[in-house]
C-alpha cells in the first residue's frame, strides 16, 4: 500500500510500498529512483527535515536511510553540498546507452541543412536579448499579433531590402515559425498543381500533398529549373539563389522567364531564399521577389544562418495574399515568441547580424575549400560556391558503396538519390550531399579525414599518400 507521495520542498516523488518497515522501504524506493536514471548523478536530495515531513516518517528514518545508501556508494554526502546521488552509481537513461551495432551512432556528422551550432553568437544574442527586453512595451506581454512583432517586420524590411533586394512593405510580412510552417500556411491559398524542382526535399512535397497539392517535376540543367515546362501548374517552389540540393543558380533569363509565366496565367512563385547570404565566389543574387513582388511570395528564416532552434521565419506577401495567410495562421501567435522576435529585432537593428553572417561566411568557404581540395581529383564537387552544402557526384552504383562505407565509419551523410521526386523524367544521379556547415569546428578536420577515406577507396587509381582502404 501506498503511504506517502512527495511534489514539494526540492520537488522528489517517492511511493514507499511492498514489504518491510519504513526504512527499508524508503531505501528501496531511492534505490530504484537512482538505477531507473529518475535522479540523475549529481541530484542534491531534500534536506532529511523536509523529507521527512513530506513522507511522514521519522527525520532519524531519512537520515539513517540516507547513511545506508551512502555506505553502499548510491549516495554522496558532504559538509555544505548536503546529499547527492553518486555519479558512478547512475544508470544511463535509455537514450545515453550504447546503440546496438546496427544503429551505431554517428561519429562524424556531415548531414546538410544544418549550421555550425557551436557558432551561435550567444553573447551578442544575449545583449540584444537584454536590450530588447528592457525597451519591449508592456503590450509585448500579451496576447501575439499574428502578423509577428511590428519591431521585427521593420528591422526585417530594412535588412532584406538592403542585402537581398527583397521589396518589403513590414504590412506585407508575416512572421512565422519557419518554412515548413509557412509553406503549411500558404498551402491553404496555392492551387490545386504545384510544380517544384525535381530534386529537392522530400518533405516539402510530403507537405504539400498532405494539404491535397499535387506536385509536378521541374528539370534541372546547368541553368537550373526548366521553367518553360510548367504547363499547367498553378503556382511554382523555386530555390533559385542556390538550388537545393544540386547547388546551381537559376539563370538570369530564366529568372525573367518564371516572371513572365507568373503574369501571362496569374500563377505564384513561392521563392525560398533558405541560404541567399552565403555566396562564396561573388556577390550574392538578388531576389527574385524584386522582379515582381506580386507575383511572388519571398520566404526566409534564421534557420540557416542563425539557429533552427529559433523557429523564426518570414514571409514578404503579394499585398492580395496577407489577409487570406493571416485568416489561416488566426487571431493571435502561437507559434514565434513575442520575446525571439524583438531579440531579433535588435540583433539586426544594431548590425551583429550582419557581422554573424560575414564572420560565417568566411567560415563555410574555408571549409568548402578543404572539402574541395579534400576529394578531388577522385570526385567532382559540383555547384557554385555558395551555402552550407555541397554534392559530391558520383557514378552509377558508387552513391550506394559510399553510404555502406559511411556507416562503417560512423559518418553521417546523404545521398543524392532520396531528393528526387518520384515522377521526375530525369535520370536519378548518384552522389553524397555533404553538409560542411554541420560539425563543430574542432571536429570538422576529423569528419573530413572519413570523407576522405572513402573517397580514395573508391578511387584507388587516385590514392592519397598513405591512404590504403577497401570498401567493396
């Protein structure tokens, strides 16, 4: 039977049940509180008063359970720091275990779409997060505007205008938690064929056919998206900055062309600018959104050159489409803290933005370079200098080896194969996408080394000194 259960004091929850007096009792209970991994090493537990009170048993009870547990190594207790549950005693929680062999763990992580984390400007963020707060009206506090903070909305405007030629009105922007939740928004308003690249991410396309869209394949070349094929789609998802995941430019006169498709049959141009900024070997492309802003929603986020864990996104609207986005999004902010957005505000306001994407922007085309120089000549990397990704391409049946090896190794990265829509008319090209971005900087040398490896065992007529693997 159940005596006593504890929520308060230093919050432990303890049930004393099964056999035997009180005391041992309570020692079992703690006992299977530590093995469980419940009370994680280090946990300070409740003063022996307090714990006593909350059970309803003897303040000599706690302490000389506690004794016990300490005489056996489950407990630590020290003059000062009170008790403490014993490092070496602790069992892993589940998810700290050993992986079995078949889910090995990753050593090296060269996965795409993800920025350096170890990067974050935390102190630059934390001012701005203090200057924000100290400055936030007391409105602030309360219910959200659906549009996103009107502090964001302008400082937004501001930037894209002046660094990605985006034309802004902040009454055209809504902020919103990223991109998968602004193309989730405007799935409501799009119509019923959309056309996207025929490689790209999957759960884009996922996404919109769970809003009932159907999605056409676009072709690529060497000039990006064949857009003179849309036919009949309604409206088209372009990532013509830098194609996601092949990393070609939309070419110029293609740019012109999607324009004048979009105006000729009233059809939309969604425009996802996911990493506009990083353009290594020149000047960054300007959005397509300035060629004609109504005819073409511009999307952003800080997932890229930020953090994704913000969850911080925009949408630069035709002025047609705010109300209609806003009735689907409702009357107030669930998803972006009002708190994120005026950090962000300030953080682009006062320029450390701006500063964060040079300082990055150095960083990821260093890396690219040692990537390049790291696998050629034994592959090719293709693409322009630009982002946080690079595809390295490959022949027939070398993507699948690749991935085989990159297990062996503990190297997490992509093939190519799995971004292309499944009713593409293109041949399927085999390639690893390697995110260079990903690994922290004292761990990128290493995750480059296993790229390496498998590279040359590929390829053993080009061999790097000293390098001898097989991964047939």
């Amino acid at each position: 039977m159940t005596e006593s259960w504890v929520n308060s004091g230093d919050d432990l929850h303890l049930e004393l049940t099964g056999a035997g007096g009180r005391r041992a009792r309570l020692i079992r209970a703690l006992r299977e509180a530590i093995r469980s991994g419940r009370l994680a090493p280090g946990t300070r537990l409740p003063s022996y008063r307090v714990l006593a009170a909350d059970l309803g048993v003897a303040r000599n009870t706690v302490a000389e359970s506690y004794a016990e547990l300490v005489a056996e190594g489950w407990l630590t207790a020290r003059q000062g720091s009170g008790t403490r549950v014993a490092a070496r005693t602790a069992a892993a929680p589940v998810a700290d275990r050993p992986a079995a062999r078949s889910e090995r763990r990753p050593v090296h992580d060269l996965k795409p779409s993800t920025p350096d984390a170890s990067a974050f400007p935390r102190t630059a963020w934390l001012a701005s997060a203090r200057r924000a707060l100290t400055a936030a009206p007391s409105e602030a506090f309360g219910v959200g505007d659906p549009r996103g903070r009107v502090e964001l909305r302008q400082a937004l405007a501001d930037y894209l205008s002046r660094a990605r030629a985006v034309r802004a009105d902040p009454g055209h922007i809504v902020v919103c938690a990223g991109f998968a939740h602004a193309l989730r928004l405007l799935s409501a308003v799009l119509p019923e064929t959309v056309a996207v690249e025929s490689y790209g991410l999957p759960f884009h396309r996922e996404l919109l056919a769970g809003a009932g869209k159907r999605t056409v394949a676009l072709d690529l070349d060497e000039h990006g998206a064949r857009v003179a094929d849309l036919g009949g789609a309604g409206a088209v998802l372009l990532t013509p900055a830098h194609q996601f995941p092949t990393g070609g430019p939309l070419h110029a006169s293609r740019r012109a062309a999607v324009v004048d498709w979009a105006r000729d049959t009233g059809g939309l141009i969604l425009e996802d600018d996911y990493d506009g900024e990083f353009r290594y070997d020149r000047q960054p492309i300007g959005a397509l959104q300035a060629l004609d802003p109504e005819r073409v929603v511009y999307l952003g986020s800080a997932s890229k050159s930020l953090s994704p864990a913000l969850r911080l996104g925009w949408m630069v609207l035709p002025g047609r489409l705010v109300d209609p986005v806003l009735a689907v999004k409702g009357p107030r902010e669930f998803w972006s803290s009002a708190l994120d957005q005026l950090t962000l505000a300030d953080f682009l306001a006062c320029g450390a933005y701006d500063r964060h994407v040079r300082r990055m922007r150095q960083s990821y085309r260093r890396r690219r370079d040692q990537l390049v120089a790291a696998v050629e000549p034994g592959v090719r990397v293709t693409g322009i200098a630009a982002g946080l990704h690079a595809v390295l391409e490959m022949a027939d049946g070398e993507e699948k080896r690749a991935l085989a090896a990159a297990r062996g190794l503990g190297l997490a990265v992509d093939g190519l194969s799995p971004y292309r829509h499944p009713e593409s008319a293109m041949p399927t090209r085999d390639g690893l996408v390697v995110g260079y971005a990903t690994p922290p900087e004292h761990s990128f040398a290493a995750a480059l080394d296993a790229l390496r490896q498998i590279v040359s065992a590929l390829h053993p007529a080009a061999p790097r000194p000293g390098e001898s693997y097989d991964i047939r």
